[in-house]
C-alpha cells in the first residue's frame, strides 16, 4: 500500500478528531488551524515556522497539513521530531488515529512498508545525524520539528538537525514558546533585524494565549502566590531570616525560595492542602479535574507525594524519569479520575493530560521559556468556562512571568549591549548574575550545598489575573484564604475578574472590623504590593550607602560603625541580604540621625 493511497483513503473517517480526515474532507478545524492551513497552502513554503500557545492544537494543524501534503504528492514520508520519548509515542498515536502510521522504536535500517515515517527525538538525531540525513535523500520527505526551540538546546543537536534534515522537501517547525534564556540559533528558523540592531525570530504563524484565550481554545489562569517567613543558614554559619517576596538579593531570593519548597518547613504543606481544597472546588464542576505538583529533583518528588497521602489521604502518581514506566503512569493518570500527580520535568512540555486544572509550581527553575511550558500543562480547555488555578511562591521574577502571559515574545539572537561605565553599579549587577547564573535547563540543584532551610511558614499573598493583581495576606487555613480557593471551577474570563474584585471589597471590608491586636498581617490590597525588581533594590542600597556616606562627614564615625549601629537600632541582617523593608528603616533612621546633628 502506498502512502498516497492510504491518505485517501482515509475519507471515510469521522473528522469529530478534528484534521482526522485528509485536507478537504475534515470540518471541525478551529479558526487559527485553518487560517494557518490557508497560509502555507497559499505560500507553499520549504519552511514554515507555527507559534501557537500550549493546548491550543498544534499537533492537531501540523497532522493536517502532513495528510494534505501527502494527499497530494508533494511528501511521500514524514518524520516526526520530538523533545522526549514520551511525546515521540504521542505523535505516533495521535498520527495513527488520522491514518498515518509512524513508527516510534525506529533505529536504523529500511523502514517497514506498513510506516510513512518515524517518530524520534532530537537526542536520537544528536546521535546518528547521517542515518536519517540518508533516508530524507531517498524519498521526499516532510520533517515536522515539534517544539524546535530544543534544537537550540545543546550546539551538537543544532548541527545534527542541520545535517540530518537539510535535504528535506518540506520543514514545519513547531513551539509554544519561541524565545529561550540564551542565544543559541534554532535551525530552519528565520531571523530578521529590528530597528535597534537586534535579530529576532520571525513566526509565519502565531497564534498567542490572549487570542486562544478570546476564542476559548485555552482555560483563563489564576494564579495564587503564597509569601510566609522563611529563615536558612547560609554555608558562611549566618542566620537569615527574610519574607518571600520582599525585595532582596538574587542570592537571598534563591535561599528563601528554596526553603518555600523545603518539604519539611511549614510552607509546603499548607500550600498543598490549599492547593487541594482548590481542586475539591473545581471538582464541583469539573468532576474528573487533575493537579500536578513540579518538583525540582527526584528526592522533593517522593517527599511531595507523601504529604500528599498524609493531607488526602489518598496516594499521587509519581513521575520520576523519562522512561518508558513513566511514560505508562502519566498515560494511567490522564485516563483515570485520580486527584495528584507529581512529577520532576516529565510533564513541563507537550505532555497531554487535559483534565489537568491545578498546578503548584514547586520547582526552582527559573526562566521564562519553563514556566510558560510548565503553566501550559493547565490551559487546554476541553468545554467553555473551565478555570485552570497555579499555586507560585511570591518570587518577583515568577509574578513577573505571570502578569505576562498574554505577551507574545521572540526567540532574541542578540542580547543588547550595555555601556557599563554609565551605571556604577553595574559591575555589581555583573558579579551577581555570575554568581547565579541560570541555565535553561536548570535543575535547582546549583546551590545544593549553599544553604540549610531552618524554617518557613505559608501566607496567602495575592491572586494575580490577566495582568491584575487582587487580595490581601492572610492566613493559610483562614477564611479570608478560603474566599479565594472557593471560587468556581466553571466561569467565563469577565466573571472571573468580577468575582475576585467582590472578594477582595470583602476581604477589605472584613480586615476593617479586626481589632488592632488581630490585624498581624501586612494588610495592603495586592495592587498596592508591586513586585519591586532587582535594579529598584540596588537603588535603595545606594541610596542608603549615599546618607551613611554623607552622616560619615557630619559624626566623624566610620561607615562599618554607622552600618553596625543602624542594624542594632533597626534589627535584620547586613545590607546585602536586607529586604526592601529593612532598607528603608534604616534609610530613614540615618536621615533622623542627620537631622538632630544639624
């Protein structure tokens, strides 16, 4: 049987799957699938490069466009490239029920007759570039790249891709997230240079969150940030104790944050029983919705599954490789009504569990290109109305990451060029990035050493909302945290920002009627709460080094004694490691100091 053959026939197949039936035949395209089908069939490209957000289909598109150019003879293979082996069997049996048959253990040699191509990863690409270099020459073939944006991830896959699939009739290249943390070139991707000298990736087609969101492809995301006191021991033998969220060093901010995730402080557990209280909320609604737990190492993975027993007392189902036992437990998952999965890194990226609703987001990883992959494991909508919920910590990058999801971004070749002679705290700025330089594939594990977490506690921060913040602190455990959780898993996007406007008026309206000694908590409405970011801190320790510099001058003490004087009156760590907070008491206390000299 020929490829072409069995393209046609496949009309007798029902398109309810939608791009289940060859092109011309299926109906049930959604809007931006089709308007991309009419752009490459208008172009005909060699290259054609799809950014469509995670869940709004792009498996969907490309299978119907790989059936179309099968049907009429433009391709007579297809090879499917996948960034794991878990998401290499999904093509293959998303492509099956469509009638191309893909073959997913392929290695080497002829393939069978029964097989239109092969579904790998780009590591299997890594390894042997020629082999499939030799059979794209053979045949015309069409090279599906999905999640492209991993060919960039090591210099030897980015020149196995360009070996191996150079000859290739036809190249679509896939992702949900163009942009990566370095400047590595994505093969078979185009650059254009902008205005400032910068060279940005160009889409062909993209098709953002806040269109899915507007079509109702994607679930609308709340996002509940959680703060709390955190106290660790650095490797130096000091103590510090700061407040998730409160403006500190990048050092500080990843000590603080690690001892959020620690699984034995207090953090954790709260925000994992909150979490669940959530998912028992959506349930009412959506009565087979998941949660998934993103751990940063094997070791927090267990000890998160084990709180979870002890909270619900029912098991979660533990994703610990990518191996071919995992790739089974998230497939048993996905299929059952279970309530928790925890998972290392297996489930951040194109791994389909649809009824997925509530995330907690307990990794330290960092960059941009994760945590949109990671919140994207939530957003596939499956009916009109459904909400996906994110337990953050109160990390300024992370809600920084979330007031943006509707922002579209490009994968930047060039990083800008700074004049640091104009900034005398940028070779500060520089010895910090250093220090905590983070790579696209952190693992949280940099700093395993560095630090012991001593104690934490949970404090409900914030909701944040299209680009909206809402709420005030409260306790974990409280009911002003239990207004927030409660909310219903089925509302439309308006609904959702009106009801968190109420709760928030009530919430006000209740922390007024507290008596003084009851309102413990820093009270503030969230969007009086901005996230204050790294330059804005080293503005504030400038600008207390400045008044200490200038009341030098004025009491003839030495600056070490002024700092010392200042920590004993106002309480806290050294400057370095002081939080926002901190800096402006003694910011204020050196002005106060100066004022009675005069």
């Amino acid at each position: 049987m020929t490829t072409t053959t069995s393209a046609t026939n496949n009309h007798h197949l029902s398109p309810a799957f939608p791009g289940r039936a060859p092109w011309g035949t299926a109906n049930k395209l959604r809007a931006w699938q089709q308007a991309a089908m009419d752009r490459y069939i208008q172009t005909q490209p060699r290259d054609f490069l799809a950014v469509a957000t995670p869940g709004a289909g792009k498996t969907t598109f490309a299978l119907t466009l790989a059936s179309w150019l099968l049907h009429h003879h433009v391709v007579q293979q297809v090879t499917v490239v996948a960034p794991t082996e878990h998401l290499k069997k999904q093509w293959a049996e998303a492509a099956a029920r469509i009638g191309i048959k893909l073959d997913p253990e392929y290695s080497a040699g002829p393939l069978g007759r029964e097989y239109h191509g092969i579904a790998i990863t780009y590591a299997g690409v890594g390894v042997r570039p020629m082999l499939h270099r030799n059979r794209i020459e053979q045949r015309k073939t069409l090279v599906i790249l999905d999640e492209i944006h991993h060919a960039g991830d090591s210099k030897s896959w980015g020149e196995a891709c360009l070996e191996a699939f150079e000859p290739a009739t036809r190249r679509l290249a896939l992702t949900g997230t163009p942009f990566r943390s370095d400047t590595n070139p994505i093969p078979f991707v185009t650059y254009e240079e902008g205005n400032d000298g910068i060279r940005r990736s160009s889409a062909d087609y993209t098709y953002g969150y806040g269109n899915a969101l507007g079509d109702g492809v994607v679930r609308p995301v709340i996002f509940l940030s959680y703060s709390g006191n955190m106290r660790w021991r650095t490797k130096a033998g000091d103590e510090i104790a700061a407040r998730l969220g409160e403006p500190m060093t990048k050092d500080a901010v990843s000590q603080a944050w690690r001892t959020a995730l620690d699984p034995r402080g207090d953090w954790m557990p709260n925000v994992l029983r909150a979490a669940d209280r959530r998912l028992t909320e959506v349930r009412k609604s959506i009565p087979d919705a998941g949660a998934l737990v993103i751990a940063s190492d094997q070791e927090q993975a267990r000890a998160y599954a084990k709180l979870i027993r002890e909270i619900t007392g029912h098991g979660a189902t533990l994703v610990l490789s990518d191996d071919s036992g995992a790739s089974q437990r998230i497939d048993d998952f996905s299929q059952s009504d279970d309530r928790w999965m925890v998972a290392v890194r297996m489930v951040s990226e194109g791994v389909d569990v649809p009824r997925l609703a509530v995330g907690v987001y307990a990794t330290t990883i960092s960059t941009p290109l994760f945590f949109a992959q990671a919140v994207g494991r939530f957003v596939r909508s499956r009916r009109r109305g459904e909400t996906a919920s994110v337990f953050l910590p109160t990390v300024p990058m992370l809600l920084g990451f979330a007031n943006e999801m509707e922002v579209e971004r490009d994968h930047v070749l060039d990083k800008p060029k700074k004049d640091g002679e104009e900034d005398p705290y940028a070779e500060s700025e520089k010895e910090m990035d250093e220090a905590n330089k983070e790579q696209d594939e952190d693992t949280g594990e940099q700093e395993q050493f560095s630090f012991e977490a001593l104690e934490s506690e949970a404090v409900f921060d914030r909701v944040l909302y299209d680009g909206a913040e809402f709420g005030m602190q409260a306790h974990a455990g409280s009911e002003e945290e239990q207004d927030y959780l409660g909310i219903p898993g089925l509302l439309e996007p308006d609904q959702v920002q009106m009801l968190l406007q109420k709760r928030q008026a009530r919430q006000i309206a209740h922390s007024r009627k507290k008596p003084d000694a009851e309102a413990d908590l820093l009270e503030l409405p969230a969007e009086r709460r901005p996230v204050v970011s790294h330059k804005e801190m080293l503005e504030l320790r400038k600008q207390l080094n400045t008044l200490v510099g200038a009341y030098v001058h004025q009491s003839g003490k030495p600056h070490g004694v002024i700092h010392t004087e200042l920590r004993r009156v106002c309480g806290g760590p050294p400057s370095a490691e002081a939080t926002a907070g901190q800096l402006n008491e003694r910011i204020k206390k050196v002005r106060e100091w100066a004022t009675r000299m005069r």
